[in-house]
C-alpha cells in the first residue's frame, strides 16, 4: 500500500476555545464533514469514520520538558524513542546527537535499501540550498533524513515542470515573499488533487506543512486560521481526486471482469496527517504545549484499523507506516 504522510509542524489538540485556538475557529467543512461534524479539538478524538480516523498521540513519550522540532521530527522518521535515549527533547534544528538518528534509520533510507519509490515533495528556493552549501542553515530534521538517504531535495524548476508542490500547497508564496513572479500558482482544491496525483508516483511520500509552526509563535490568530483553511481546502482536493481515482478503478475491474483478461489495476494509498508538538493550537503562549497532537488517517477502514492499532505516541508511526509500505 501506498503512504502519503502529511506532516502539520506544531498543531495539538487543544480545547474548543476559539479565544486562543485557532483550529476551534477556522471554517474546515471538508475536514469537519470527515470527522462527522466534530473540530480538530481535544474532545473530538478518537473518532472513526466512513473515510477518516482521528486519533491524539503522544509527542512527550515520557520524557520531561515540552516537546521540541528536532526530536519529534526524527521519533516520527524511526520509530526510536530518541527524546528517551537521549535524556531530552531538542529542537528546532537537529545537534549532532539527534543528526546521528537520522542516518540510515529512517522510513526513506528503509524505501531507498527495499528498492521502494520515496520522496519529500516539498519544493525548495534557491536562497534555501545557498544557505546550505555556506553552512548559514542547518537542515531541519526532514531535508537532513532524506538528503541522508541519498535523495535530493526538489527545486523550483521541480515544482515548475508538476514534480512537487510548494511548502504553502498554493505556490503564492513564491511570488509574494520569494522574488519568482512566473512562480506557478495553483488553488487549495488544486493542490490537493495534485499532492494525490504525486504522491500515486510513490510508495511512501511526504509533505511538510511548516508554516503552522511559525503561526503559532508569532501568536498570529488570523494568518493561523488562513493556513488551516488553506489545509481544509487541500483536503477537499484531495478527497476529491481519491474519489475520481476509485470510480477510475471500479470501471476498469468492471472492464477486467467482462473481457476476462485476468489483468488488474489497482492502486491504494493511506493518507496520514500528524505533528511533532503542540503549538498552534494555543495562542495564548508562544511556547510550545504539551498537548497530544491529532493522528488523521485517510483511507480504506480496514487498512485505518491496521494502521492505528495499537498507536498511541510519536515512535509508533514510523513502524505502522513500515507495515503498510512492505506489506506485511
């Protein structure tokens, strides 16, 4: 089975309080509509529904201290409690101890020696790879895990020929805040059909949403509501091309059945959607939260049964995504 992991930087599930939590008072009708009705709030897990299940998860893993980037990032990427061994929670940037972790131990360096297809299909400016090569930026624990295993990182002449998709879904930031005014510009719906079509290319794929993040430190209610109801848009999308995909594939099986060719097509993709920390959800700080964060799991419900069985914190996604992508 196919897995497309979406990765929201810095959203908990906090309390239904639209006074400091911006997932209370954003309009999410596509996401809302998928969780019966219930917000992305602390009360509304865990839920199971015709298409969607929505679990809260541990990012502390029993270690003291608020979560941190780094760590959680790479506890998702191996399943290892790292924050445990290590005596600590680190962030934002990986040091060399949580860096070790990341080399060769990763869900796409386990793709990359399985002959699986893998990638991160974030586009990347420039300034971006500039900034790496001088040494001025260090690679979060993301770009670090995949660069590790021997991928690259795609670029604007990826996300201008279909390859990839910009860190904001839309492409718009490319234009406004990164200097590229032929920058291709998409809607959300557009993009989320567009992350389904990419991600159909690949048997483990991710996503990462940081701007959340940046949100909630900046304690930036209004521009945190306009990113969770880009993301909403980009579920519509993407349910959307989900479905056109499986009214693809019922039409072909039917074909199969009445030619009795003995072939068939069929292609199956798990959507998750997690968070290394709490932040965002409560503005009233700018620190990040203790909060459990929202596990979404989008897909077919025997394999969303599979797959959240047992998963209760940060280091057990890593092997539940294994177990979907080997097939075992």
């Amino acid at each position: 089975m196919k897995v497309l992991f979406i990765f929201l930087d810095g959203i908990g599930l906090g309390e239904n309080n639209p006074e400091t939590n911006p997932l209370a008072r954003a309009k999410m009708p596509n996401l809302n509509a998928l969780l019966g009705g219930r917000s992305l709030v602390k009360e509304s897990a865990p839920f199971d529904g015709e298409h969607a299940s929505l679990r809260a998860i541990d990012a502390g893993v029993g270690v003291d201290g608020l979560p941190q980037s780094a760590t959680g990032q790479a506890m998702l990427l191996t399943g290892k409690n790292i924050s445990a061994e290590l005596g600590y929670h680190y962030g934002p940037k990986p040091n060399p101890e949580v860096a070790s972790y990341l080399n060769g131990e990763t869900l796409f360096s386990k793709c990359v020696a399985a002959g699986k297809r893998t990638a991160l299909l974030n586009s990347y400016p420039p300034r971006y790879f500039q900034g790496i090569d001088s040494g001025k930026r260090l690679y979060s624990s993301i770009p670090l895990a995949v660069t590790n295993a021997g991928l690259e990182l795609f670029t604007y002449e990826d996300m201008s020929a279909g390859r990839a998709l910009s860190a904001d879904f839309t492409g718009e930031g490319w234009r406004t805040m990164l200097g590229f005014p032929d920058a291709p510009v998409m809607n959300p719906h557009e993009a989320g059909k567009k992350l389904i079509s990419l991600a159909m290319g690949y048997d483990f794929s991710f996503f990462e949403y940081w701007a959340s993040d940046y949100a909630g430190h900046k304690q930036q209610m209004d521009t945190a509501i306009g990113l969770m109801e880009t993301f909403d848009g980009v579920i519509g999308g993407m349910m959307e091309e989900i479905e056109e995909r499986g009214k693809m594939k019922e039409g072909v099986e039917s074909r199969t059945l009445r030619h009795g060719s003995g072939q068939e097509w069929k292609e199956e993709l798990l959507v998750l959607v997690t968070s290394d920390h709490g932040n965002m959800e409560d503005l009233s700080t700018r620190k990040h939260t203790d909060a459990h964060v929202p596990l979404i799991v989008l897909g077919d419900k025997s394999a969303r049964e599979e797959f959240t069985r047992g998963l209760t914190d940060l280091t057990h996604v890593a092997s539940a995504i294994w177990r979907m992508v080997e097939g075992v």
